[in-house]
C-alpha cells in the first residue's frame, strides 16, 4: 500500500478512536496523525508543466514545487542505427533517441499526461510499460502507437520510487533487446535529499550474429537472446559510453547519487564501483535503504538508486561484477573523481620490494632504474625469461599467441605499433597505456596498467614479444629501459 493510502487509514483509525476515548487523549493523537499525513499526502494536483526530458547519463533536475502538479511528457519513439561498440552497428529502437530513453522526472501524486509519439519513419508500431504506473499493463495497451502516430493517456503516480520503463509490444523481448526501455523517478513528498551530482547509469544486453567486436552492421540474434548468452553487455547502450572523455565526474567531498537500471532483457546485474563504497542503496528503487553496500543486485526490469561520497580522487570503475561481462563484453564505465589526495583515507603506492619467501630474505628494491638482476643476459635466456614475463603479466589481454582481442585488446603478433618504436613500446610497458591508438589498421581504446616489472623483466618480456608470432626485432636490454626511464 502506498503512504498516502496507508496514512489515510491511520487518521480515520485514529479518529474513530477519538470518539471512544477522552478528550484530552484525543486532542493529543491528532496533531500526530495531522503531522504524519503533512509528510506524506501528495495533496491536490495544482497547475500543470512540461517534464524536463534528459539523455542519459543526465538527469533532470530535483523537483522544487511543493505540491502535485499535471505532467506533460511527450516522448517520441525513433529507429536508427548506431555503433554499439567502434566499428560495430545495431539498429536500435528508443524512447527519445537515446539508449537507455529520456530520464523522466515525477513527483508522487502527479498526474501525468503521457503522449507516446511513433516517428513517421518507425518501421514497427511500438507501446511504453512503466512500472510507476498503476493499472492494466504499465499503460502498454493505452499505449500502442503505429509509424506517425500518436497516443495519449494519463496515469497517477501513487507510489515514490525509481521505476522502469519499457516497450511491451510483441515481441515484447525483441524490442527490449533493441534497446526500449529507461527510468522513470518518482519523488516523494519533501523529495530526495540533495546531493552535489546525479547521474543516469543503465544496463542492457544484447545479442548480435556476430560474435562480439566483429564489425559491420549486427542483426539482433533471437536465437542468442532465447538461450541468454549475450555478445554485449553494456552501460547506456555503447561499449565505452562511459569512459574516457565520456567519464562521469565528481570531485573530492561531494556526494554522488547514481540512478541504476537494468533494462535486460535477461541479465541480472551485479552493480559495483570498484574503490567505493555506497553509503546507502535504496534496493530496488524503493524506499528502504540499506547502508555500506558493496555490490547491488539490480534484477532485469529492475533500478536501484546508489549514493556515496567521493573522498579521495582517481578513477573510478563501474562494473557488473559478473565480471567477464566488464572486460570482456562492455559492462564498464568510470567516474572520474578530481581534488587533493588524502594519503590517511588512501596512500598510494608506499614501496615496492623483492619478495623471496623461499630465501627467507626480503630485498629491498633500490629505487627505479637499478636492476635486481644482471644487466647482461644473452638473446635465449631473455626469450625464455620473458616467455615467463609475458604468461604472468601479458598473456590474459594480449592472449596466449599474441593475437589480443578484438576492439578490446590489441594484438602484438605482427603488430605494427609494437614494432614501430622499441622506445614507445619500453614506455608502454613501464608506464601503462590508455586512449585511442591504431594498430594493423584497427582502432584501439582500451587501459594498459602500469605493470611495476623489473627493469631486466621489461627487457625480456619486450625481447620476447618482439621476437615471438612473425615479429622480429633486435634484443631489449636493461640499458635501454633506464635510459627509458630516465627519459620519462
Ligand atoms: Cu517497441
């Protein structure tokens, strides 16, 4: 039962006892009864506005106006293709041209004029479930549009919370899949308390013929969709839709609340912020919220609404902890948080020293640029030592022959940009990687960490791989890597 109904109950509860019982115990049970019906009565529908409409992963401003009003939403369904991932296109279905659709912004006893408009382009007709609807079918059969045209209804929203949104026309997990669904928020009376910085994050995923990377335009694959093995997994429906320049942004002492949905169509996703942790989540979009959560269930048609405070800066990785579908299928985006370390919450790295369990001894590291080891090794031993290097450190990216994986990693089995420049080749490894590169033609933009090898480990695994899968290129030596260094 929603507030507003339960809190109706209560009054005329408390006011039937009124008559029972004395006056004085009377006069004071109803100032609790008025006080608590003042917190949550949405009270009457006054006026009327247009709802502010946002792409992901914007959301509209808080709602001010302390009172009900009728909410005109026009949202219009458009076909067209797009890249799901570089170099690979879908043919997506949306509410509002963007996947997830437009962030709807509600106050609870709205009245909400809903005008679903279907492109004059649409090849399919197209409806809108919201689950923040009360009634037969989220609105779906109220709903059903043909190409250029439109449909009207209205609905109430009774209850606060964050709610899903999505197509329900036959086949209802085809247009899902295409990408039809999005947020709707339901404020309470009073509202959400604030925060300095709101975002929309949503997960989908999709099932193409081809497997994931190939490029090209995709169909939509009913076959992969009815078995539940994605070839994409994503965040607002591009691979890297959040990274990169494309990053959320925070800065150090603010707070951070994050509208998450999961539009599926079959996944249940695991949220996590990998380095934070959320102060409080209101499970399922509702009103309960729990606090200092790690990870969060978000079920398929399902949202939940996360809020922390940033303390210290950095990136920040979001993923679905089903974690082959961050780094290998697309659910990953960052929030990139900027201002002044606070070394007590997070040091950094502090040091770095050989570990040799077995001699019972722990050597300390000089400094970067002095070799633990010896300075001179012939060809073979560096092929064999690095041959070690590359299956620890490289070998789960890059892969056992070098060959990478497609628009996720790049290949070092004849690959250009690893032969091109010995110099750039020894700083990626000693320094990590990241942002737009070529390579055999093939746009790369994916994260190389910095990998803290030894200066004679950096020697043999590039020997290796520079001598390794039809690459051929001289020897790297450990004179080479601190001239690296100290050119850095
Ligand atoms: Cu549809």
């Amino acid at each position: 039962m929603n507030p507003s109904k339960r809190n109706r109950r209560l009054s005329l509860a408390i006011l039937g006892l009124g008559v029972l019982l004395p006056a004085a115990c009377s006069t004071e049970s109803a100032p609790t009864a008025n006080a608590s019906a003042r917190s949550t009565d949405p009270g009457p529908v006054v006026g009327e506005e247009r709802a502010i409409l946002t792409a992901p992963p914007m959301v509209p401003p808080p709602i001010t106006r302390d009172h009900a009003t009728k909410l005109i939403v026009d949202l219009e369904v458009r076909e067209f293709v797009s890249e799901i991932a570089d170099g690979v296109d879908y043919t997506f279905w949306t509410f509002g041209g963007s996947v997830p659709g437009s962030f709807i912004r509600t106050r609870v006893g709205d009245v909400v004029e809903f005008n679903l408009h279907n492109a004059p382009d649409s090849k399919m007709p197209h409806n809108i479930d919201l689950h923040a609807v009360t009634g037969p079918g989220g609105g779906a059969a109220s709903s059903f549009t043909a190409p250029g045209h439109t449909s009207q209804f209205s609905f109430q929203v009774l209850n606060p919370g964050l709610y899903v949104y999505h197509c329900a026309t036959a086949p209802v997990g085809m247009h899902i899949a295409n990408g039809m669904y999005g947020l709707i928020l339901v404020e309470p009376v009073g509202g959400l308390p604030p925060v300095d910085k709101e975002y929309y994050v949503m997960q989908g995923d999709f099932y193409t013929e081809g497997p994931y990377g190939e490029e090209g335009l995709q169909p939509f694959s009913m076959e992969k969709a009815l078995t539940e093995i994605p070839d994409y997994v994503v965040f607002n429906g591009k691979v890297g839709a959040l990274v990169g320049d494309d990053a959320l942004s925070a800065d150090v002492g603010e707070t951070v609340r994050l509208f998450v949905g999961n539009g599926g169509p079959n996944l249940l996703s695991s949220f996590h912020v990998i380095g934070e942790i959320f102060d409080r989540v209101h499970q399922e979009g509702g009103s309960t919220a729990n606090e200092n959560v790690q990870t969060t269930l978000v079920p398929a048609g399902g949202a939940t609404i996360a809020e922390f405070k940033v303390e210290v800066p950095g990136t920040f990785i979001m993923v679905d902890h089903s974690i082959f579908r961050a780094f290998n299928k697309g659910a990953l985006g960052m929030l990139t948080v900027g201002g002044a370390e606070d070394t007590l919450v997070y040091s950094g790295k502090q040091d770095d020293r050989i570990y040799q369990p077995e001699g019972g001894a722990v050597q300390v590291m000089p400094g970067k640029g002095v070799a633990a080891a010896p300075a001179t090794r012939t060809l073979e031993e560096r092929l064999a030592l690095g041959e070690r290097a590359y299956q620890a450190n490289c070998m789960a990216c890059h892969q056992t022959n070098g060959q990478g994986i497609p628009s996720a990693f790049p290949p070092l089995a004849k690959s250009d940009y690893l032969m091109a420049d010995k110099a750039r080749s020894i700083q990626t490894v000693i320094k990590g990687l990241s942002g737009p590169i070529e390579v055999n033609g093939k746009a790369f933009d994916s994260v190389m960490p910095m990998l803290n090898l030894s200066d004679d480990d950096v020697a043999n695994v590039l020997t290796y791989v520079r001598n390794s899968w039809g690459n051929q290129g001289d020897m790297v030596t450990v004179n080479e890597v601190q001239a690296a260094r100290a050119a850095h």
